[in-house]
C-alpha cells in the first residue's frame, strides 16, 4: 500500500463513514462456493469486515495502519492484523473470499493480485469496490464538487484518480464476474455531511498544509441550500468481481 491516509484522523473515519448495504455482503458470499474464510484488506475500522462475518465462519481483516484497526469493531469471527495489500499472512489456497472496500485505489494492485493467487482457493472470488462523490441535489452537488476539485483538490494523494474513474483504470486480473447495482444511502443532516466530508485525506492534507480546517466554508456555503431538513445522501458504489482461475 503506498500510503497511509488515515491513521492520523482515524476515530473521526470510524464515525462519521457511510456504511455499505448489507445486500452488498449478501450478494458475495453468494458468489462463493464455501463460506469459511474472507480476507478484507484495507480494512480500515473494519466496515466492511464485520459486514463479512455476518456471512463467513471467519474473516480476517488487514490494515497498514494500527490506529485504524484500534477503532474497529470486534466480532468472535473477526482477526484483525497489521500488514499491507501483499502480506495477509493466510495460507495458501485458504480464502473463499478476499475483498478491498474504498482501499484498492491506494493499493500497489500488482502486488496485491499477487497475494490474492497465493490465498485465494482456485473458484474463490476476488472483488475491490469504492464510492467517490455523493449525490444530494444539483445545487448542492455543484457546490460539493466545487469544494472537492478546486479549494481541496490540490491536496489528493496519487490514486484518487481511479475512483474518478469508476474503477475502470484498474485491473483485476481474474475472470470477470458481473454485479449487479449497489450504492450506499444514508439520511444526514448539514452537520453530519460535513462531519463526513472532513475525514477526506485531501482535507486533513489542506489543514495541515494551510494550517486551517476549511470546513466551516464549506458548512456555510451549504447552508442556505441544505435548509433544516435532513436530506438522503446516496453514493453508488464501483465493482470489480473476478473469479480465481482452478
């Protein structure tokens, strides 16, 4: 992984991060012919990983930070271990499942297909998903893309670029499988949103670089158009499934 984003912001990400659907999860394991062991790498605060143990006797997920996997959720199905997209640390042939959830942008994808040949069963399924923008509004996504191009968008680190892309830049070398449809939905007041929007690295970056939060900018630019009312937040979310050759 070439870099870590959000260690230094990571109890702020455990809260304030959307959630994925839990047909997502469903879906998967569907797609695998054992359900006994998932690897999640990128992990994170363990979102995704949880979510997989809902449906797999074990998952294990990995995380290069540490301060990321302090602020995960636990589960007796769940082991959670410091390490980066190429070292799982699993056995070979072990994992029906080995999944990155809004990590595998930020990964060395070379290294981590790699990985997944090593631990992947030969029929197990490989599959990497990201969300970029949400949609609300046209007035207000016009104003949240504004924010995220232009008064932050100097600060994003290389990989950014591939969630622009829908996924589509990068290959997973395995046979494709096609998903259906999935997005992420929530129901967020003004403040949550930009509770939301500060845990972005290239806004932790601006801050740290500026020496300012340019939230409240942001939190006033929006408020005329947000109004009192909370409003449904909803990002699709980009899939690539791929199935290890036997």
């Amino acid at each position: 992984m070439p870099g870590d984003h959000f260690s230094q912001h990571a109890s702020e990400y455990a809260r304030h991060r959307p959630t994925y659907p839990v047909e997502l999860y469903a879906w998967l394991a569907a797609q695998t012919v054992r359900r006994e062991l998932a690897w999640d790498a990128g992990c994170g605060n363990g979102q995704a990983t949880l979510g997989l143990a809902e449906h797999y006797s074990r998952v294990v997920g990995t995380d290069i930070s540490p301060q990321q996997i302090a602020e995960a959720g636990g589960s007796p199905r769940v082991e959670y271990r410091v390490g980066d997209e190429g070292t799982s640390g699993l056995e070979p042939k072990s994992v029906d499942l080995a999944t990155a959830a809004q990590a595998a942008h930020w990964f060395d994808m070379e290294r981590y297909a790699a990985e997944c040949r090593r631990v992947v069963k030969p029929g197990g399924v490989v599959v990497i998903w990201g969300y970029g923008l949400n949609k609300l509004a046209p007035e207000i996504d016009v104003v949240v893309q504004r924010f995220f191009s232009e008064k932050v968008g100097p600060f994003w680190p290389s990989g950014r670029e591939h969630l622009e892309s829908e996924y589509q830049t990068l290959e997973l070398p395995f046979e494709p499988i096609t998903p259906p449809p999935f997005a992420m939905q929530t129901i967020w007041g003004l403040r949550d949103f930009t509770d939301y929007v500060g845990t972005w690295s290239a806004v932790q970056r601006y801050a740290k670089a500026r020496g300012e939060d340019p939230i409240p900018e942001l939190f006033h630019s929006l408020s005329r158009l947000w109004g009192t009312d909370e409003r449904v937040v909803t990002w699709p979310l980009y899939l690539k499934v791929g199935r290890v050759g036997k």
